[in-house]
C-alpha cells in the first residue's frame, strides 16, 4: 500500500484509510471516463513484443519495431486479427470519452455556428456522437474505413459513412482530426489536409479544420507532460510511422486544439 501510495494511485487518510487519486480513478471499469481498455490494450503481448525487438530493427530495414517482430504493419495486423483490432477500437472510445468531455465543456467556442461536422478516422463514433449531443444544430458524420464502421447506424443528426479519407471527405462546415495526423508522415499528412480542404467552404463562407493532437515541448522540460509527449513519441516511432527521424513543432501543453481557418 505505501508503493502504491507514493506511485500516486492511493491516497493515505488516517486509520489506515485509503482512497482512489484521478489516476486510479481512470482505471475503474465502470467510471464514466475509465481508460481501463486503454491501459489494456498497451499493455497486449503483441505491442510488448514490438517493444523487445527495438535491437533487432535497429538492424534491419523494416519501417517499424512492430514490423520486425510479427512480419506485418500493425494496420494489417488489426485485419488479421481481429480480437487485436476490437481491443484497439475499445481503447480509442474510452479515450474519446475523455477527450471529448474537455472538448464540448472547455473549447465550446470552437463549434459556434457549425451546422455540419465530420470526424474523420473517427472510429465507433464516442466523440461525434458527444458533440451531436451536446450540440444538436451540427449534423455530424462519422468517416472511417468500412471494415470499422460496420454496420454502425446512425441517428438524429449524427451517421456513419465507410470510406478512406485519402479519398474522399464528405462535405461539411468542419473537419475534425483527432489523433490522426501524428501518426503519418509528413507527406501523408499533406494529402490529408489537401483532401480536407476541398471538403469546406472558403474561409469567408465559415469552413475549418479543427486538429487535436499531442506536440512536444521543450526536451529539456521534466514534468508529467513532456513525460507523456515523450510517450507518444516512441509509440509512433515502435507501431505506427516509418524508419525516420520523427519531427514535430510547436509549443504549449501536451494536448493541442486548433481551430484552422480555410485561407
């Protein structure tokens, strides 16, 4: 109890009285913001294994540590196997549930005036449907690849569209990208934004691009935030982006919205 007292996850009362911290409270399965899946889903032998081959792909020419230990990119292994790929889409709803409890009660600003909305990669749809809810003006729409979406119906003002976004984004007053951009090269993330663009109006007419995505801060920072930035800078280096110096920009906390206008 004291390690788990000075980790943190406990709080020490009098009596030999313990309660949760807002970090154990993210573990309890039925919190309404639990990242219990999350932690999981981290935590499956598959992404260990990546992670005990860093040696290995060092010394070979595979684009990730992933790659090397199981012979195949993560995203065909989600397709592969599909308990892996449930797991990943379960991890990435609880961490939209909290995501999306900041964005519609601190950044509310952001939709005024939006009458569409497409969340793009926006998987099982947690953070399009909160915003459909609490916004219920904005008809907001769902773009994932088909084999994700399934057989997801929507309703009132929200839907679900199967589809690649290096294709074609449905039409709308804005675009959201939450968690996309990190995790594709610098030339893919062009395509993106390109194909972003030509799904919103001008910037006269209100069209926008709203990002939310982690930057790093200053290395030289040593707080629990640039400790988190740095975390999500070696799971996209281990699992997702190619064999490359990893090149980020920009200043402020660790988790970044920004409200782009059309030029």
């Amino acid at each position: 109890m004291r390690f788990l007292v000075h980790s943190g996850f406990l709080n020490q009362h009098e009596n030999e009285h313990y309660s949760l911290t807002p970090a154990s409270q993210l573990l309890v399965k039925n919190d309404p913001l639990s990242m219990r899946t999350y932690f999981l889903f981290t935590h499956d032998p598959v992404l260990l294994k990546a992670c005990s081959c860093l040696s290995d792909w060092f010394q070979d020419d595979s684009s990730t540590a992933f790659h090397t230990a199981n012979k195949i990119s993560l995203w065909d292994y989600y397709v592969q196997e599909p308990r892996v790929g449930d797991s990943y889409n379960e991890s990435m709803a609880s961490d939209s549930r909290l995501i999306a409890n900041v964005l519609i009660t601190e950044c509310k600003h952001v939709f005024e005036g939006l009458t569409s909305l497409v969340d793009v990669g926006g998987g099982t749809g947690t953070v399009a449907i909160a915003i459909a809810k609490a916004f219920p003006a904005i008809k907001c729409t769902v773009l994932d690849l088909p084999r994700v979406v399934g057989n997801f119906k929507g309703s009132g003002n929200g839907e679900f569209v199967g589809g690649s976004m290096f294709e074609k984004i449905p039409n709308a007053n804005a675009i959201l990208l939450k968690w996309i951009l990190h995790n594709w090269s610098d030339e893919d993330c062009v395509k993106i934004l390109k194909k972003c663009k030509d799904s919103i109006p001008s910037r006269e007419e209100g069209g926008k691009v709203i990002i939310i995505d982690i930057v790093l801060e200053n290395p030289n920072v040593r707080n629990e935030f640039v400790r988190g930035q740095h975390y999500m800078d070696m799971v996209m280096m281990v699992f997702m982006l190619p064999n490359r110096e990893l090149k980020w920009n920009g200043k402020g906390s660790s988790l970044m919205l920004v409200s782009m206008n059309t030029k």
